[in-house]
C-alpha cells in the first residue's frame, strides 16, 4: 500500500545557486618529495564524539622500535596510495602488506605497528576511529 502526502502549502522548494563544493581533497597538501626523516603527517578531518576521521601522510616512515599502538578505539584504515606494512603483537614475525585499495579493520586494544611505509613515494592512509 502507497500512501502519497500532498505538498503543504508553506513548504517549497529552496534553490541553491552556488553548486556544493567539496569539503577537502586528501591528495591536497602532499608533500613534493617525499623525505623518510620528516614526521608523519595528521589531519583531523573529523571529529564526534565516539569518532574520528585523519588523513596520514607517510613517506617512508616506521613506528620506533618497540613501540606498539594500543588504541581505545575501533580502526578501519584504507590505504589510498603507497604501500605499507602492519604488524600485530599476537602474530609475532608476521608482517600485513597493504597496497593502494586495501583496508583493514583493528580492534580496540589490539597492539599494532606500522612495520614500514614505501621509500620515496608517499602513502596516504584513511582511518576512522570509532567507538
């Protein structure tokens, strides 16, 4: 069964006359030579409460050794450009790949690394945190 409301009489239509624009572009701001000893770059680029979306800008780095992430939230990341290598505390000498298209989902708590980034291209990572 269908049921069709009638337009009220105070409603219409608003006409927008600017044509949406994008928020950003995650290819802006790369840089033009990637240097494996500059620091990883962040962007916030959104924030809620229980999420949060960053652009990473790698260009070869590694996280410190002995380092692992321990992270109260959810994260799926998805490798936009580049390449780069995740390894877990519970799966010891093992070593994830992810090329451009790949993405991965890491629990709440589940200890990670970035084992490596490509030398001399830039990988650009999309993670969303969430509770």
């Amino acid at each position: 069964m269908y049921a069709f409301y009638p337009l009220r009489k105070r409603e219409r239509l608003v006409r927008m006359d600017t044509p949406p624009l994008p928020d950003t572009n995650l290819f802006a701001g790369l840089p033009s030579h990637p240097d494996p000893k500059a620091a990883e770059q962040f962007d916030i680029l959104l924030a809620r409460p229980g999420l949060r979306i960053e652009r990473i800008v790698s260009t070869g780095q590694a996280s410190p050794a002995g380092f692992w992430y321990d992270q109260a939230q959810h994260e799926w990341v998805v490798l936009l450009t580049g390449a780069a290598g995740l390894a877990f505390a519970d799966t010891p000498g093992q070593t994830l790949v992810l090329r451009a298209g790949d993405a991965v989902t890491i629990a709440a708590h589940r200890r990670h690394r970035v084992a490596w980034t490509a030398q001399g291209e830039t990988t650009v990572w999309l993670a969303i945190h969430y509770d």
